[in-house]
C-alpha cells in the first residue's frame, strides 16, 4: 500500500507544508532535501502596509518569496521624489539575484508576509538545480514584458486607459486562480493610495479621482468604500484598458 505523505510523516518541513505559495513560487522546483536544508535558514515576517522591506542601496544578504499581499518597488530621487517602478504579488521571488546591492526600495504596499532566505543558500541551491535557475529565470522575463507593456501604458494610453489598465493589474494577480476560473466578478481592496496611484501612472492625484469616478459612472467598476472596488465583468474592464 503506497504510504500517505501528510504533515506527519512527509520529510517536507511543517513550515513548508503549511505554505500557501509552496507549490507555486520557486520552492516547488526543491526536493525534500533541499526545503530541509533552506528551511534552518528561512524565516517567515509579517509587514503592515508601509514597512520597508529592502532600502535602496543596501547590500543584498538575503531574497524573499512573497506569501501574501502586495509589495510596492520604488526609486526615490536625491530630492526624495519617488517614482513607483513595479508592484510583486505572491509568489513572486524577491530581491535581484547575484546583485551585491539593491538598486530599488521595497516596500509593503498592504500587509504582506514574506518568507526570507539567505543570499548565499539560494545561490548555491540554484548552481545545482536547473528546475529553479528556469522558474527564476521565467519572473524574470515575465517582470520585463509587463514593464514593456507598461511602457506603452505610460506613453501611449490616455488617463482613463492607464486608471483601467492599473485595476486590471490589480485584478488579474491578487487572486489569479479566481480569475482563471472565468469568474466575472472580481472583488478586491486597492493595495496603493491616490497618491501612489498617481506617482504609478504619471498623473496627478485630481486626474486619478476623476477618472476612478467616470469609471464608476460608466459602471465598469463599483466602489463601496474608498479602497473597496468591485469589477463587474473583468472583460468589459480589460476593453476600457485600450
């Protein structure tokens, strides 16, 4: 009889087990062995909205992988503008590998749980495993066609289309199974304020507010609190993305 792996007797650590991302994000390339291992060197934090979780500059000593919520990437000007660069959800892999410093500020954009792991056992387990040097490799490459859709985004697209293609963002990753299951309405809480709304699409926080209430008119979205919002029929708003 083929015995059952559960919590009990499964040689994956309880920690890894208990992980909702682990069959999904990097970990999922790692055998038995190699969790064991990482796992007397990972440690798992929670973050309320606006913890920094890597300053700009800092040397790299550890990456992360994001269990739950929404991590802001920003650069912040010797003035200190900031510019936001990027959002990462679960599962996505933290921290830009083989760097000796960070080249970007990370922050927690909602409340965030990540689980972090040393520089140098990454790296090694990455020398010896081609299955996690691809999956790592794929973020990597999915993170640079978004930016070069984002690109045109910016350039190209006029304020209601950049306001529509940023919920879509938002819609499409927090939860992506829903999304996958052709379930029409999607319901989430916005991760960023206005303000970094605006600073994302390069608007000002006036033309943000007007464009999310000309969607709420047009009804291609609901709102019910401030940050609360509700798309009805995620194709109609993928249409206003242009």
């Amino acid at each position: 009889m083929e015995q059952r792996l559960d919590i009990h007797n499964s040689d994956t650590p309880k920690t890894c087990l208990a992980c909702e991302v682990r069959l999904r994000g990097i970990c999922a390339t790692l055998s038995s062995s190699q969790l064991l291992e990482l796992s007397k060197h990972t440690r798992q934090t929670k973050h309320q909205a606006g913890e920094e979780l890597i300053s700009d500059g800092e040397k790299v000593n550890s990456y992360a992988t994001i269990i739950y919520g929404v991590v802001k990437l920003s650069k912040i000007l010797e003035d200190g503008r900031q510019q936001v660069v990027g959002l990462q959800f679960a599962p996505d892999f933290l921290g830009r590998l083989f760097a000796e410093q960070n080249s970007f500020c990370a922050e927690s954009a909602s409340d965030v749980q990540i689980c972090r792991m040393p520089k140098k056992a990454i790296e090694k387990i990455i020398t010896n495993n081609p299955d996690l040097e691809h999956i790592l490799l794929e973020q990597t490459l999915k993170e640079l066609d978004e930016a070069r859709e984002w690109i045109v985004t910016l350039g190209r697209k006029s304020a209601l289309e950049k306001v529509a293609c940023f919920l879509h963002l938002i819609a499409t990753h927090l939860d992506p199974e829903h999304v996958q299951q052709n379930q029409c309405e999607i319901i989430f809480d916005l991760p960023l304020t206005r303000a970094d709304i605006a600073d994302f699409l390069g608007l000002t926080i006036e033309t943000v507010s007007r464009q999310f209430t000309k969607l709420r008119t047009e009804r291609v979205i609901e709102i019910t609190a401030r940050r609360h919002i509700i798309v009805p029929n995620l194709s109609v708003l993928k249409k206003t993305c242009g």
